[in-house]
C-alpha cells in the first residue's frame, strides 16, 4: 500500500521554527513533485509548496515565502519543510502530498493523488 506519514508537527511560540519531515512506502515518488498542503479550522486546504521530481524548482505560497524552505532527499522518499519565523496564522494541519511524473510545480489540490494523514502545527503568540 501507498502510504506518506508526516511528522515534526508541535507546538511552538510565535518567532520560532518547526521542521516536518514526509516519508513514503510502497513505493518511489523520484518521479513526482511533492509538495505541502495546510487546513486551518473553519478553512479551506490551502496550498503551500511544491518542489520538483528532482528537486531543481519549488514554488511557494505567498503566506509562507521567505520563511518556509522545501526540500526533498529522493533516496530517503522524504520531502521536508523547514518552517521558520512562525506565526499564529500559519496555525494548521499540515499534509504532504505526492503529484504525477515530471518538473511541473502544481498548486492546487486536484492535481495530487496521494495524501499524508496530516500533522499538527500549533503557534502561540
């Protein structure tokens, strides 16, 4: 079975950082864009970054730009988000998620197919 587990989600006070890590089994997804998605309470999933099968390019979320940092180790089938200068609003749900083979960077749900169970990102201020 397919399966991404995240986990690194805490508690942290505003200012601070966070790193979460994703890993897959059942298989390899060297040939897929991973990316990061986020669901506040009472609030859409919202998108947050995406790199590429390789690694080479990554695109953000304006909320999350110059803050956040994407990365991915394909021999690990991980991808991680270093989330840093946290603030209360980036209070979420953190999912990462697997799209289809190629360089292409998607932002928007529908366009991946597999989903971590999520894990709970918490900034007090």
């Amino acid at each position: 079975q397919v399966q991404l587990v995240e986990s690194g989600g805490g508690m942290v006070q505003a200012g601070g950082s966070l790193r979460l890590s994703c890993v897959g089994s059942g298989r390899t997804f060297n040939d897929h864009s991973m990316g990061w998605f986020r669901q506040a309470p009472g609030k859409e999933r919202e998108f947050v970054a995406v790199t590429s099968w390789n690694g080479g390019k990554s695109f953000y979320a304006d909320s999350v730009r110059g803050r956040f940092t994407i990365s991915r180790d394909n021999a690990k089938n991980a991808v991680y988000l270093q989330m840093d200068s946290l603030k209360p609003e980036d209070t979420a749900i953190y999912y990462c998620a697997t799209s289809f083979p190629g360089n292409k960077l998607p932002y928007n749900d529908y366009e991946y197919n597999y989903w971590g169970q999520g894990t709970q990102v918490t900034v007090s201020s």
